[in-house]
C-alpha cells in the first residue's frame, strides 16, 4: 500500500479516541486486503511472536497489515479449514450479481418443538432461539425487513414445515460480503455441531 501509517500508541492518545478508531480503521482494511490475498496464494507461514511490533513502536502500514493478516490467516483456518478459508475467499472476491446493500440474516426457532432437520430427514428437538438456518438476500428494507424475502405465513409455517421461526439481521453488506458471511457462519456451526444448521440443505 502507498500511504503509509504510523501506529504509536501514545501519539494516538493524545490525539483522542477518533484518531485511534481512524487509525485502527485503515489498519483493519489493509489487513483483510493482506490476509485476502495471503489465503488465495496458499502463504500461510507464520511470524514468530517476538516479531510482532510492541506496544508504542512506530510501524508502517504494509508490515503491520501483513504481520497481522498471518494472525488473521491463522484464525480463519482455524475455524474453517485450509479448504473454508480459500472457499471464503473465493466467494467475497466474486463479482457481484446485484448492486446495493443487502443482509445476512438467521432464523430461530420461534417456540420450543421438534423442527424439521433437512439433513437427517427427519426432525430433531430445538429449543426457542435456537438457529435453524442461516441465509442471505438482497431483497431487505431496513427497518422493515424481509417482507420481499419472506412472508408472515412462511415464516410461521410453511418455512420450516410447520414451525415458527424468527428473522433476525446479522450482518449488512455487499452481496460479495453476505454471502461469505453466511458461508463463514454455516462452517463454524458444522465446526461446533458436526452438521449443518436444520434449515440449510447446503453450505451457501
């Protein structure tokens, strides 16, 4: 990156809490870009420790982002696998379909039951606020929500074979980014559970 930025701690103090968030802000997007294409070329070595800069010592930009995005790198593969990280990067990079601002969303078990599990064929017991599926759509007006995605009736009955769920907005982005979030949140529930949520059928 051409601009370089200077991060020291106590300069930033002293120039209040916005200078800290701005600063922590072009950090943060340097980083994803670093980490981003760290992933896609399979550079997953790791800096030791002791390199990573202290606290109150100046840093350019670049060497930040990319001692950072090898921290980043390693948590995402953590999480995902070698294979989840590339497939999230892959799918943010993807040109995008739709222009605008859409949503990541999930749906919850409206009341305590058995909820129909797509995976098993059959149904499994899910307590109210439980995550049924996550999903993303481009067809979301905030604050109204997702009256051009669902309607009441599915999501009372018809969504999930008779069950209440619940739509709750969890993420606002390009279609690129809710999409990769969606992703990102299916593989750590599989992660967590050993399978899909109930309501997704796949990992999109």
């Amino acid at each position: 990156m051409p601009l370089p930025l200077i991060l020291a701690a106590p300069v930033l103090a002293g120039y209040g809490a916005v200078a800290i968030e701005m600063a922590l802000a072009i950090l943060a997007g340097l980083t994803l870009y670093a980490a981003g294409q760290m992933i896609a070329n399979d550079e997953t070595t790791l800096v030791p420790a002791s390199s990573l800069p202290q606290q109150g010592e100046v840093v350019t930009a670049p060497d930040a982002a990319a001692q950072a995005a090898q921290a980043a790198v390693e948590a995402a593969i953590a999480v995902l696998g070698t294979a989840g990280a590339l497939e999230l990067i892959r799918r943010y990079n993807r040109p995008p379909r739709i222009p605008g601002i859409g949503v990541q969303y999930c749906l919850t078990a409206a009341d305590d039951g058995n909820y129909i599990h797509f995976n098993l064929g059959r149904t499994i017991p899910l307590k109210l606020g439980d995550t049924w599926k996550y999903g993303e759509t481009m067809l979301w007006v905030s604050p109204k929500g997702p009256q051009w995605r669902y309607s009441r009736e599915d999501l009372e009955s018809r969504f999930a074979r008779g069950k209440p769920v619940k739509f709750k907005d969890e993420y606002q982005g390009t279609q690129n980014q809710i999409k990769a979030e969606e992703y990102k949140k299916i593989i750590t529930y599989k992660k967590i559970h050993g399978r899909r949520p109930p309501g997704n059928k796949i990992d999109r």
